[in-house]
C-alpha cells in the first residue's frame, strides 16, 4: 500500500513569495529588528526556494527574463556615463536610485522574471490566489498598527520618517485582493458567499487606508472583466449589462456628491475612522496636487526640446528629485519621441490585442487583472521602471504570445 506524499513545488513558493515578500520581510522585521538584514534574510530565502525549482523544473527558467533584466542594467550604466551627471540620481539618490527602486531582487523589474517562470495560466492564478491571503493578513497587520500608532509610518532611506492616514502599498495590495476574491467569487463553486465577504471587507479597507487611484482601478476591472471577459449574447446578459451601467452610475453619484460624502465622513470621525479619500471628495479636492502640474509642464518643456533623443533615462529623478508620475510622459524624457513613440505603439497595441483580439479567456483575465492596476497609477503616481506590476503585466502578455506560438506550431 503507498503512502501518500506530500508534493512541494518550489517554483510556485518563490512565485507566492515574492508577491507576498512584504509579509516575509515583516515576520524578519519582527525577529531581527534590522531591515537591511531582515531584507536580506528574506532574499535568501526567496531564491534559495528560486534556485531549487529551477534545478528541480527544468525550462522554468526563461532566458529573455534574464536578458531583459542585465539589457536594463546595462543601459542604466550606459546613460551614467554619457550623461555623468545623472550617476547621483541612478545610483544613489535616497529612495529612488536603482538599487533600492528598480533593482531591488524582490520586486520592480525582477518581476517579470518570476511572472514568466509559470506558463500555465491556471497555475499561476492559483498562485496568485494563495498570495493574496497572505497579502491581506499584511494589510491587516498593517491597518491595526496605524490605527494604534496614529497613521502609517514610512521610513525613507535618507533617515525621514513620515506619518500619514493613508497608504499606497495598502491600498494596492488590497486592490489586488479584491480583484482575486472578485474573481474567486465568479469561478467558484461553494465558496462564493466566503469570497464575496472577503471581497466586501478588503473593498472596504482599500477605500478607507488606500489611495484614490487603487478605488477607481477596482471599478476598471470590474468594467473590463463584465464588458471583456462575459459574453453578452442574449436578453438576459444585455439586461445584466445594462443594470451593471445603471449601479455604476449610481455609485458614481453617490460617490462624487458632497453632502453623502460628509455625512459618511463625519459618522466614520466619530468612531475614529479617518479615509483621506473622504476627506478629498467632501472637500470637492479631486484634482491633482500643483507640485505634479508643474512638474508635467516643466517635463513636456524638456521633451519640446529634445525631441530626438530625450533628456536620458532618470532624468526625471536628476532634475525633480523624483519621478514625473506619468508613463508617457515618463518615456519620452527617458527614450525620445522617435524611441519612445515606437516603445508605446507596440505597448498600446499588445494592450488592443489583449482586450479585444485574445480569445483565451484565463490569459486575458490574468492581462485584465494587472492592467487595470497599473493604468491609472501609471498615469498619475508611479513610475514604470520600479512598478512591480507594471514589469508582471508584460510578463504576462509574453506569456500569453508565447503559449499561443507553440499551440500554432502543433
């Protein structure tokens, strides 16, 4: 008689790792109290789980992962020395040089090389579904901690420690939650009441500790997954449709008007619950801060003026300090109008092929997932070379295309 045995996969614990490596580096946070070692515990134990799946599932590995990460490197060094006034800003502005924001072996860049070791879509979402619990237990450990301290503490590697109501990595990671419970909800038998609490309640947190940007991101994907992913092909589903446009609209209005925003607001401060997206919409302040305006217009400047070959890659962090906050925009100081024109075209055109032409169902749902988390940030807060999903979303649409080659070759 065989006894049963316990089969473990270490390609999918680095995957789930590596999605979850906030909730590893707080549990070493907590033992070691030293984030440079307790990052660097966790980097050891993610790809020692790495390096063992690779040994043990060969091909997982794929070479343009590796070829796309040392390319980056490399033009990194390549605009150090041509504009050598740019090393500071690259290699060791506090908090945003490439070390501590793009080549961080822990997120940015490097995950589109854990996002292509899986091929199979099936698979990698119920990666990604295990990931996500571990990530809201993060963003519950880290909402309690707020709410005993007074708001979320960041540290900055230049010493600065800043206290806010809100925070973005909570509200993404709670974005990402609510679209995996969303989908869970959809596809799973048995379960659907679990998953449409689970839904309902990191929904909730996203709203109250997140940002702007991660709500209306969640509203997106669920557009995109009923108008992409469902077929409406009858009465019935046109009907759905239909009543899906009306709630929308709905929520908008409740959403956007002042006075149910106040009164929502002031019962939530009478029980010590703070939302600094209430506090933007009662207050009517949805529009972009003027640090960011001016910063656009100073950026479409420079681009004016070195049409050809832009300003170099970084040179948003030399001249602002910081990154511009718009992918285009973004992509134009760093690569040039005729460079980053084409970079864009072909972006914009595997995203036209992903939502309209892809007929495989799970992929284009993996494809709907993260980008619906990265176009809004993307154009307003956050910078493509250190987006973690920005770098898995093309993984994906690798993924996709290269699935799609072999079944043609058969």
């Amino acid at each position: 008689m065989k006894k049963n045995s316990i089969s473990i996969n270490f390609i999918d614990i680095a995957f789930i790792l590596f999605y979850s490596f906030d909730m590893l580096l707080l549990l070493l946070m907590k033992t070691c109290n030293n984030n440079f070692i307790a990052k660097l515990l966790a980097c050891i134990i993610l790809y020692s789980f790495l390096f063992i799946g690779i040994i043990k599932e060969k091909g997982a590995l794929k070479a343009d992962s590796i070829i796309v990460i040392l390319t980056i490197y490399l033009l990194f060094l390549i605009t150090g020395m041509i504009y050598p006034k740019y090393k500071y800003a690259i290699f060791e502005l506090p908090s945003w040089n490439i070390y501590v924001s793009v080549f961080t072996f822990s997120s940015a860049i490097f995950a589109y090389l854990f996002f292509r070791l899986i091929n199979d879509k099936n698979r990698m979402l119920e990666d990604l579904t295990k990931a996500s619990y571990i990530c809201f237990i993060w963003a519950i450990i880290r909402i309690i901690s707020s709410i005993k301290n007074g708001g979320f503490s960041k540290s900055f590697e230049n010493g600065i420690i800043s206290t806010s109501t809100y925070d973005m990595a909570v509200g993404y990671r709670l974005l990402f939650c609510s679209i995996i419970y969303f989908i869970s909800m959809k596809n799973k038998r048995g379960k659907k009441i679990l998953y449409l609490l689970l839904m309902i309640v990191s929904t909730i947190l996203m709203a109250f500790y997140g940002s702007r940007t991660s709500i209306i991101s969640f509203i997106l994907f669920i557009f995109l997954y009923e108008f992409c992913i469902n077929e409406f092909d009858n009465r019935k589903s046109k009907l759905k449709k239909i009543s899906f446009i009306i709630i929308i609209g709905i929520l908008y209005i409740l959403i956007f008007n002042t006075k149910s925003t106040q009164l929502l607001q002031t019962k939530l401060n009478e029980i010590g619950i703070n939302s600094r997206i209430l506090n933007t919409l009662s207050e009517k302040n949805i529009e972009l801060d003027l640090g960011r305006n001016r910063m656009w217009t100073a950026c479409i400047d420079y681009i004016k003026n070195n049409m050809i070959i832009g300003k170099g890659i970084y040179s948003d962090r030399y001249l602002f300090g910081i990154y511009c906050h718009q992918i285009f925009l973004e992509v134009f100081m760093d690569f040039g109008i005729f460079i980053g024109g084409f970079l864009i075209f072909i972006f914009l055109r595997k995203i036209f092929y992903m939502l309209f032409k892809c007929k495989d169902k799970e992929w284009k749902l993996l494809f709907i997932m993260f980008f619906s988390m990265i176009i809004i940030r993307l154009n307003v807060s956050s910078s493509f070379w250190q987006d973690t999903n920005f770098w898995a979303c093309l993984a994906i649409i690798k993924n996709f295309f290269s699935s799609k080659k072999i079944k043609e070759s058969k």
